[in-house]
C-alpha cells in the first residue's frame, strides 16, 4: 500500500483518445511519457497526486491517483530498449511510439489506480483546462506561474 502524503498535486494529462479508453477500461494502468528534457511529469508527480485524464481534443472522462512513480534520466537508446521490455505490458505502446521516443533521455513511467469515469468536467480546476500546448499541466505550477505574473 502507498504511503500517504500531506500535500497532493493535481495534474492534467493529455493522451490519444485510443489510451485514455484503454485506461478507463482498465487494460493500461502506467503512462510512459518519454523526453529529451525533465519537464513535468518528471520530478512533478508522486503516489498520492490525482491525474485528469483529457483525450486530444476531447473532454476530460477520468480520475486517477499515482499509485507508483518510476523515473530515469541519462537514457541511451539500449536504455530506451530494455524499459520497453521492462513496461510494455502495461504501457501497451506501439511500435511507432517506441521508435518515437528512441533517443529520449529521461522518462517517466506513473502507475495508477482508483480510476474512475467522468461525465463532465464541473469538478476539474478550471486552470488546467486552459488552452496549452503542453500534454502534461500541473496545477500548482500553473497557480504559481499566475501569482508572479
């Protein structure tokens, strides 16, 4: 059982619409989200934070709560092979998405659980719904980002 912390973040994550219904229906339970830099998830997300769940283009339908956090950086491209053996049953990537992320250099594997459907997006902060190019958004990072403005 995960430990359980004080302070949560909330996140918003954007995936294809073919993995946020493999998640919902409970076939993928960790997201891979592969880089050349650290920028969030990494070194942003912990067991205990929730995660909103947006296919592209599309309305949020999930809530989820990290489970379990794996990171690595200083990744070669072997790297890159032996975590896709390592994840791939659960992450439930492609071939295309692998050869995408060949020379990536860090990654971030979550491993969620208590996932649950969404009907409308009434209780998702309103911050993290804002237009962005970004697929991972952060709400405290967001509020800081607004306050120093």
């Amino acid at each position: 059982m995960p430990e359980h912390y004080s302070s949560t973040e909330t996140h918003l994550m954007i995936v294809h619409p073919r993995y946020a219904a493999m998640i919902l229906s409970g076939q993928k339970m960790v997201e891979a989200r592969l880089g050349s830099d650290r920028r969030a998830p990494f070194d942003r997300v912990e067991p205990g934070d929730i995660v909103y769940i947006k296919p592209t283009s599309q309305p949020v339908v999930a809530k989820a709560t990290v489970y379990r956090v794996d990171q690595y950086e200083g990744l070669e491209h072997s790297d890159i092979d032996r975590l896709k053996e390592l994840y791939n049953n659960r992450v439930l990537g492609d071939e295309g998405f692998w050869d995408a992320k060949a020379d990536a250099s860090v990654a971030t594997f979550i491993t969620f659980e208590k996932v649950t459907r969404l009907n409308d997006e009434q209780f998702v902060p309103a911050e993290l719904l804002k237009p962005s190019r970004n697929a991972w958004r952060v709400l405290s990072q967001l509020r800081k980002h607004t306050q120093a403005a």
